[in-house]
C-alpha cells in the first residue's frame, strides 16, 4: 500500500470520529434533535471530496452500528439506524458523495462549498423526513414540521460553516502534503 493512500484511511477514519464526537452537540427538539453531525458531514465532504467523504460517513455508521456510542446523545446500534431518525444517518451517505462530487466538477472554493453544502443539507433532511413519515408513522405535515421545516436556517449556517471552514482547512492540509486529492 502506497503512503498516500495509507494517509488518506487515516485521514477518512480521523473524519469518521470527528463525525462522531460533533453527534454529541446536540439541541433536543420534540422529534429530531439538532446536532452537529451535519456540520462534520459538511465538513467531511468539502474537504475529503466525494470519494473519502462518502467513506468517512459509511465509516461512522458502521462504528455506531455495531455498538460504539457515536449517534446524538452517545447512543448506538441497528435500533437507532432503523428507528425513526435513521433516516437522516442513512442520508449522509448520499449527501458526502453528492456534495465532494459538487465540488471536483467546480472547484473546491467557499462560494461553491456553500452551495454544495445546501445541496447537501436538502437531500439529508429530505432523506430524513420520508424516513421519518413512514417509519415513525406520521403524516406528511407532521414529518415536514418534525423533520425538515425547524432544521432549514440552521442548515444554512451550517452550509456555510462547513464551505468556510472546510475549504480553509482543505487548503491547508494540501499545503502540508497531508491530503491526497487525486480522484482514483
């Protein structure tokens, strides 16, 4: 195995706990909490790209799947993948991909990375809020308002953050030969 690519599973893995550890800023709300998972999704694809982001997302599901205390307020398990808030984490998979794949067909600058963070903000909320519907048995309205509808102006500071933050700390960790942007 070469050195870059032993750098960059390192690299995914470091992200795939950052995702974890920001799961645990959390605001309750009635149905879904606000945490700041999707700040480090955010943050995970702007600077990884859709490749290592999106494994990074599936790396973090697999470690709460099997039982590490990594979702919002330190719980873990298939229980809570397939509960009603599942849906939210199964959408971060899509939502790396499609945000790192935003930004390798344009470019990786703060303006981009925001937009491709408020892509990405609508497919996880949308994930969410059919997932939530459906398994938690709800009614459109009571899904969008539960699930979609108080996490939009968040989301967007979020975007935001996530663009900002993510392409400052993606210049400087190109900088230092410590990320490996090749696409394959």
């Amino acid at each position: 195995m070469n050195h870059s690519k032993l750098q960059m599973m390192i690299v995914t893995a470091l992200f795939a706990a950052i995702i974890g550890i920001l799961a645990q800023v959390t605001i309750p709300l009635p149905l879904v909490p606000i945490t700041g998972q999707t700040l480090a999704i955010g943050l995970a694809a702007t600077i990884l790209g859709s490749r290592y982001g999106t494994l990074s997302s599936i790396l973090y599901l697999i470690i709460g799947a099997i039982g590490v205390p990594v979702f919002a307020q330190m719980t873990s398990g298939l229980g809570v993948i397939f509960g009603p808030t599942g849906g939210f984490l199964i959408g971060f998979i899509p939502t790396t991909f499609i945000i790192g794949l935003y930004l390798e067909k344009t470019s990786f600058t703060v303006i981009n990375a925001f937009i491709a963070n408020v892509i990405g903000m609508f497919i996880t909320l949308t994930f969410g809020t059919f997932w939530l519907k459906f398994v938690a048995g709800l009614t459109w309205t009571a899904a969008f308002l539960g699930g979609f509808a108080p996490f939009i102006i968040v989301g967007i500071i979020k975007a935001f953050l996530a663009g900002w933050i993510g392409v400052l700390v993606r210049n400087r960790l190109q900088s230092a030969n410590i990320l490996y942007t090749a696409t394959k």
